[in-house]
C-alpha cells in the first residue's frame, strides 16, 4: 500500500471514529489488543471502525447482487448479467467431464484418457474448491478421494498408475506410471528460449516443439486457486493473468473481458477443452435446452439447434460454442460464494455466532500490527475477504489491481521441476506476477486470495507447502522469508518482514495463545459446511452438483425426458472425474482384486462365547500393483442359518461384507492387513465359506 492510501485509511478511520463518538457510541477498548471478555456489539463496533462500514465485509444475500459488469446507468450488461439459467448451465459444466475431449496426439496426447477429467478436477467442494493435493492432476489422473475410519474426506488424484507407457524414461516423481514432459501452461517453441506460457507474447515464436497444455497428464505447477469470492477481483490466477488487459507482454485477453470471462476462457485453452468441446455438448439433448434457456438471443440465431430432434452439421454452432460455455461457466465462478459462516451470522447481529476465542482472533485479525494485532484486514478485506481494505468499488469489484500482488518469500511449487527440465534452464523459477507484466519490480509476487473456507484447503500458498491454517499464521508471525532467492528478489513485501514498521522486530510478535485466537477464527469462524454438503435450510448453495441439481426425476423432469440420468451430470460420466479409480472412489463400480491377493488363515481363531466364531484373516498384496480405496472382505456360500454378525452390510446378492479402510487408502505390493471375521448362528466352531476381495467404496 501506499503513503497515499495509508494516509487515506487512516484519515477514513479517524472520521468514522468521530462520527460514532459524536452518536453515543463507548468502545469497551481502543486499539490495544483484545481483553478476554470482549463483547460482540464491541467487536463489530470496533471492526466497522476499521473497514469503514461493517457492510462492506456482508455478502450480497441474492446471487443477482453479486458483482457483475454493468452498464454506464447501472443496469446489468446482458453479455455478462448473472441469471439463474447461466448459473445452473455453469455449474453443470464446470462438473462435467465429457468437455476435455480436446487431445493432440502429436503433443502426447493419449486418446484413451479424454473425457476422464473436468474443472471440478482440481476444484472440489469437499477441499475448499481447491484440489486439496500437492499436485493437482485433470486429464491424465486418477481418483478423486477416499474415507477413512472415522469418516474423513481425503482428496486423493495422482498421475495414472495403469498400463500408460511413461513419457520419460526416468520418472521425475516416482511411483507414476504416466509421467510429465511439462506443466500445463508451459510452451516451447524452436526459436525461442524458454516459454510464453500463461500468454507471454513473443513477436515470432517459430514453430511449437513440446505443450502442456496438449500433452498426455494435465498438470499445474501451482496449487489449484479456490473459486470461492472469483466474482470480488478485476485479476485472477496466482499471478493475475486473467483480467489482465491483452495488450499486456503477458496478457491473453482477446475480447477484452472481466477476468471472470477471461479465466474461463483461457482455462478452456489449458485444460483440454478448448475447440472440441462444443462437438461432444451438441450431442447431449439435456445440455441444448440449458443452452437455450441461458441464451435466449443465441438460440433465436440457431432456429435448427433442437433437443427434440439431432441437430442437422452445424446447426447448433451458433448457440453452443467455446464463447457461450465459458460465459456460463463464468457466472458459476461469480456466484461461488458462502453465506452462512459463523462470521456471516456475527455480521448479521448474531451474538452468539462466535466463540469467545475465535472474537478474540476476529480482534487481531482487525486490529493493525503496528498497534498489537495481525492486521490481517489490511490486504483480506470485503465479504470474501480478498481485497484490499480501501479498495474502490465498481459495482463490488475492487478497483486495486498492483496493490493486491505481494512477494512473501516462497519457494516454488515442486512441480516447476519440470520446468527445468523442459526447458534446460536449472535456474529457472516460478516468478509470478513478473510473467504477466513483464516487470522486474513485480517479480515474485503472488496475488492475495481469500481466507473462507480454508479449513478443507489442506494445501497453501502458490507453492503448496504450508499444510495448515497454523502453519501459514505462525509463518507470518515469525516474518522470515522461506526462500533466499525470492527474498533477494528486491520486492520482498514489508507488510510481511516487518509489518509492525521498520526498525521493529521481523514478523507480528504474536504469543502463541493469540496464535491459537487468530488460527480459530480464520479455521473455524470463517468455515460454511452447506458449501460441501447440501442444506436446504441454508443461503449458501453447494459447490458440488447438489440433489437438486441432479435428481432431474423430481426437479427438472424435462430434462429426465431428454434422457437425463439422475444422479449423474447430464452427459451421464462420472462427476468430476471418469476414469476407473474415480468411479471406485465414489462408489460407481468395484475391482475385484481377489486374484491379487494371498489369504490365509491364522491360527488363532477362537470360539468366543455366547456362540460366536471368530476368524483371523491375513491379506497380503502378493501383486505389482496397488490395492487402493477400502477393500471389501466379502463372504460367500456361508451354511444356511449362518451369519456375518460384525458384517458393515450386504451385497446386492445378499452376501455378508466388511468394510476394511486401508491405511492411506491403499495396499502397497508385499503389505498386508489383518481382518476379524465374526460368525455366529452355526453349530460348528467354524463355518465354510469363501472370500471375495473388492476395491472400492459405497454399497457393492
């Protein structure tokens, strides 16, 4: 921030202090740090002191409201107006994997494996619309999580593991089989050193020897950005290169879009979408009425595009096009948003949405470093907490655009090592938003995002190797640059070394219980669970295809007649992911691995009493390939009268099963697990039966 705008917050911030003083107002402190038994109706006092308004940190509660562009009097642009029909539209593509059928084969392109991955790829609800892994894999990728005992979602995509033949000779990562030549936005040319990836311009390129945007695995050497407050930014991606204006050394912005629209597109371009996938959607009857409804003024220039009918070559282009997709795509990212957080609810009068230890963190997180606090609200302000605090709006979008982009001394993504090697070039590094503007001054930094829902995230930072909430506050506590190299950089923030001002001590000098104070709030307070799981009740809509997206038999019974299946997008894939381990993860399908595995009998079986035999197994992985998800123990042939009594449930053909959860949810080749079968209702001390092994989860 500038002198400027710093002078500027601070004469805002005296006014509006005079104001309340003059109307009665008593703050129950000022600007010391928080007492133990702060109040809510002080708190929000305070906090509307330091944002100039408390409601400027309140969602819009209709998704019309959101930010959208608008034209000189105000009204929505209808190019870019947010409608329900664009909204539902979007989000069904966003999950839809029938889109990435884009494959060059030239590059590496593998035909097999199209149509296997979406954008909900490496954005899922359950991980804060982000991947929730280190490496963020699409097209090229395999599963998509699993649970563990005690219920817990764990995101889990890796590059393909099956009969793929690898791209390198020696793997760069080990244990995959399908390996990466270069990151997704890496390009090379003939006569040129190093890449325009991300849209660097280069006045004659020469021919394109190597992609990865085209190329066999799509991969971001970057953790995944979250979706969540897209619709509050004039720049996203990392390092701001959507938004930015085309005539930038960086810039890819042909029609000179808001970066809603611009991200959409040029992640079409990226994640094998791009050109082939108006064909496969022209081919689903559901998805041409959703056309027509979301763009009515499109559809009237395609009279011959029906879902009743096939449509005649052609005949659609004008309606479903890369151009119509990403717009509908877009108004999804803007209306990505949660409502019903404890935080929301404190807004909103709740005096008892927060805890007294998350009001404390709230405190901190408000009240600025020079003055005892995190001061957190300086760069994570607005009702995504993403901007700027004295950001101008238009129409709800910040008008800041250098102010948002700070280097905080990270090292880079591991992935970057294929950058290195694809471009013979051990020096190289990931310089963030340099890339985009061309300039030395802006090397390193990295655009400020949101803090909701950041307790799913897992992974954070652009480099994805701070795995807590925790770790990135005590990081910022601590004000020490991680890496050397972008610490050297001359751009290293202050507001990170030395927030408390200069001369002072490095980092905010936080004790560790106001560490735990601020860790809280930001975890938990700031945490919506209708943004993962449905909730009728709630405003937040959820981010993953909801029943009422899907169960088209009750909710969309038109587009049941046009042959949608419910449950499923419209396409009828997978959601999100349709390769074979995805569809295991959310309980499509099942691999019978029996023949995999050695089973053998311990000799320590018992008869227990009250009549009940009990049976030690042992499972061992005697093959070359994992064993992944959870493994279902299932008994057959057992005597008539005999029963599974610790059964976790039946098989559609009515036999016993026990769900065994596999420790980081596989069976490596040469492990084994040990699993207690119990058996009561037989007169003999051990029943007969035999073992079938499936893999994979939900009721087989």
């Amino acid at each position: 921030m500038t002198n400027r705008s710093k002078h500027r917050v601070r004469d805002a911030r005296s006014r509006r202090q005079g104001a309340m003083a003059a109307g009665g107002l008593a703050m129950a402190f000022a600007w010391g740090a928080a007492s133990a038994d702060e109040g809510p109706v002080a708190l929000r006092s305070f906090i509307d002191m330091q944002v100039g308004g408390i409601e400027t940190l309140m969602v819009p509660a209709d998704d019309s409201e959101l930010p959208q562009p608008r034209r000189a009097d105000g009204s929505p642009d209808p190019f870019f107006e947010t409608t329900e029909a664009k909204r539902y539209l979007g989000k069904q593509l966003f999950h839809d994997p029938v889109r990435t059928a884009r494959v060059r084969e030239e590059f590496g392109g593998i035909r097999e494996i199209a149509q296997t991955a979406s954008c909900g790829s490496c954005h899922q609800g359950e991980s804060a619309s982000k991947s929730g892994t280190l490496f963020n894999f699409a097209v090229g990728g395999e599963g998509r999580h699993y649970t563990d005992r005690n219920g817990n979602f764990v995101p889990r995509r890796r590059a393909r593991t099956d009969v793929l033949p690898p791209l390198r000779a020696t793997p760069l990562f080990a244990g995959d089989a399908l390996v990466d030549e270069l990151p997704t936005l890496t390009d090379i040319y003939e006569f040129a050193v190093g890449s325009p990836a991300r849209g660097r311009k280069l006045p004659d390129p020469g021919r394109l020897l190597a992609t990865g945007r085209l190329d066999a695995l799509d991969s971001v050497a970057r953790n995944a950005p979250g979706v969540i407050g897209a619709a509050f930014n004039n720049r996203l991606l990392m390092g701001g290169f959507a938004g930015e204006p085309d005539s930038s050394p960086g810039g890819l912005n042909p029609f000179g879009h808001p970066a809603q629209e611009n991200v959409a597109l040029l992640l079409l371009d990226a994640h094998r979408m791009l050109e082939d996938q108006s064909a496969e959607l022209q081919k689903i009857p559901a998805f041409i009425k959703l056309f027509q409804e979301a763009f009515p003024q499109e559809a009237a220039a395609a009279p011959g595009c029906s879902p009743s009918f096939p449509p005649a070559p052609g005949g659609c282009d004008a309606l479903i096009n890369d151009i119509t997709a990403f717009r509908a795509t877009a108004t999804f990212l803007r209306t990505s948003v949660t409502r019903d957080t404890g935080w929301d609810r404190f807004l909103d009068g709740d005096n008892d949405a927060l805890t007294p230890a998350q009001r404390r963190g709230a405190r901190l997180f408000f009240t600025d470093a020079r003055d005892g606090g995190a001061g957190c609200y300086s760069c994570h302000s607005g009702p995504m907490l993403n901007k700027q605090v004295d950001d101008p709006d238009v129409a709800g979008v910040g008008q800041f655009v250098e102010e948002n982009f700070y280097n905080l001394g990270l090292a880079d993504h591991p992935l970057q090592a294929l950058n290195r090697a694809g471009r013979n070039d051990p020096d190289f590094r990931d310089d963030g938003r340099r890339e985009v503007t061309g300039r030395d001054s802006d090397a390193f930094k990295f655009r400020v995002l949101t803090l909701r829902q950041l307790k799913d995230a897992r992974f954070y930072f652009h480099n994805g190797l701070f795995t807590s909430v925790r770790d990135v506050v005590r990081y910022f506590n601590d004000g020490v640059p991680q890496d050397a190299v972008a610490a050297a950089a001359g751009t290293l923030s202050e507001r990170f070394t030395h927030p408390r001002g200069s001369g002072s001590s490095p980092g905010l000098g936080l004790a560790n219980a106001q560490v735990d104070d601020l860790t809280d709030f930001v975890e938990n307070a700031l945490y919506d669970p209708a943004f993962v799981r449905h909730d009728p009740a709630s405003p937040t809509k959820m981010f993953q295809l909801s029943p009422i997206d899907v169960q088209y038999s009750i909710y969309r019974p038109d587009l049941a007649a046009l042959g949608a299946i419910d449950g499923f997008p419209l396409s009828g894939r997978a959601e999100d992911n349709d390769d074979a381990l995805s569809r295991r993860d959310m309980g499509l399908e099942f691999l019978d691995v029996t023949a995999q595995a050695t089973i053998t009998r311990l000799p320590d079986q018992a008869r227990a009493a009250g009549g009940v035999a009990a049976d030690v197994i042992r499972i061992r992985n005697a093959g070359t390939s994992i064993i992944d998800t959870h493994l279902l123990v299932i008994a057959r042939d057992l005597p008539a009268g005999t029963k599974m009594i610790n059964a976790s449930g039946t098989t559609a053909d009515g036999a016993p099963y026990l769900r065994v959860f596999l420790p980081d949810g596989q069976l490596a080749p040469g492990q084994s697990t040990d699993v207690r079968l119990q058996f009561g209702g037989s007169p003999r001390p051990m029943p007969a039966y035999r073992l079938t092994l499936l893999s994979g989860q939900g009721e087989p």
